[in-house]
C-alpha cells in the first residue's frame, strides 16, 4: 500500500477506536480492540475459571495454565497462575506453542472433532526435546488414549526437565473449548504427584466446564 493509502486506513481504525496514535508517530491497540477479545467466547470463561485455578493451585502447591487451540496449529495460554514453589515453571499468558509439545495442547486435540485434527495437523511435526511426539500416527493413537483415561499428560516434551497434566473444558454446546494444566519440574514428578495430580486437575476442569456451560446457557436464554 502507498503511504497515503496506509494512513487513510490508521486514521479510520483511530477514528472508531481501534488504534490510538502515541507519541512520535507509532500506534497502539484502543480501547474498541480490548472489546472485541472480550467477545471472544473462548475468553468470556476465563473470568470464571480463574477462581477454580487459584483454588487448585493453592490445594496441590503446583501453578495453573489455561489455555486454548488458536489458529493453525497453536495453543495460546489464556491465564497462568504462578507456583509459590522456588522452583516452578515460568510461563507467560500469551504464549504460544505446538499442541503436541503440551499437555494443554494434546487436550485440546483430543477432544477437538477428528476434522479438525486433521485440518491443522501439519505433515511434519516440530521436536522440541528428543522426547518430543513427532510421528503423526503415534500421536494420532496417543490422543486415543488420552480420551479413554481422561486427561493428557507430558513429561520432557517440551522441555526435557519439565512435565504436566492436563483436562478438558466443555462450553455450553459441548464442544472443547480449552483445557486446564498443571506443569511442574521434572523432579517432583514422583508417583505421588502423578496418583494426586491428574485426579484434582480433572475434577477442576469440570468445576469450570459447569461454570462456563451455565453461563453460555444464560447468554443463549437472554439473546433470544
């Protein structure tokens, strides 16, 4: 585009609120675009998932990650809540990764419609650590297993000294809409956290599956 035509298109999306032009001529996300995320459906439960984690998060002494399938093949986190261990896994909300790599990821793939695995899965899946799934039929087959027990779980996958636990959230039609995981250093992963871990994350999962089903139950009631 020229730079007149560039700027004709800034200062209409600063003029409806999109942008806000800053100091020295850069621009910024407004207020209009804020908004338009918050209308997302797969962002209106966070609000209410975000209790439950902190609740779980303080009860099993590990963080909380929620997160999400986006566009192509990526999971993005939605909220993290921080371990108070000194040693704990450090993550961003915001973050965006290969769902193979990520309990949170193969969570959602797992319950995602076998169309839609098949529309994002790419010919070549990216390895992460040597531990990292990169055949697609053994993942294909590992996300059938993961539905039968409930719950994903990793552990180097992503990064060698690091694993996790993660289950799904259904929203109000039934649909997988994101999925919840614990992640923790490698080293206190032991058999105790893996009897105890999956069971309070599951349990968790659907406190906010109920949640964000009866809120979308609402929104279906007072929309029509």
């Amino acid at each position: 585009m020229s730079k007149a035509g560039t700027h004709r298109v800034l200062d209409t999306l600063c003029t409806r609120g999109f942008l806000v032009w800053a100091e020295g001529g850069s621009y910024c996300l407004g207020s209009k675009t804020w908004e338009m995320g918050l209308a997302v459906p797969v962002v209106q439960f966070v609000p209410l998932a975000i209790p439950v984690m902190q609740r779980m998060a303080d009860r099993m002494g590990d963080g909380a990650i929620l997160g999400a399938l986006d566009v192509g093949f990526e999971v993005v986190y939605l909220h993290v809540i921080e371990s108070n261990e000194p040693v704990r896994v450090y993550t961003d909300t915001g973050s965006r990764l290969p769902p193979h790599v990520t309990s949170t990821g193969l969570a959602c793939l797992a319950w995602s419609t076998p169309e839609r695995v098949r529309e994002i899965l790419p010919k070549v899946l990216p390895a992460r650590t040597p531990e990292t799934m990169t055949d697609r039929d053994a993942l294909l087959r590992e996300l059938g297993r993961i539905r039968e027990r409930g719950y994903a779980a990793t552990l180097g996958t992503y990064q060698t000294d690091i694993g996790g636990v993660a289950a799904p959230i259904f929203g109000a039609g039934g649909a997988v809409i994101a999925a919840l995981c614990v992640s923790s250093p490698r080293y206190r992963i032991d058999a105790a956290w893996k009897k105890r871990m999956p069971k309070a994350v599951v349990a968790a999962a659907k406190e906010i599956t109920q949640l964000a089903q009866t809120a979308g139950q609402l929104e279906i009631k007072a929309a029509a």
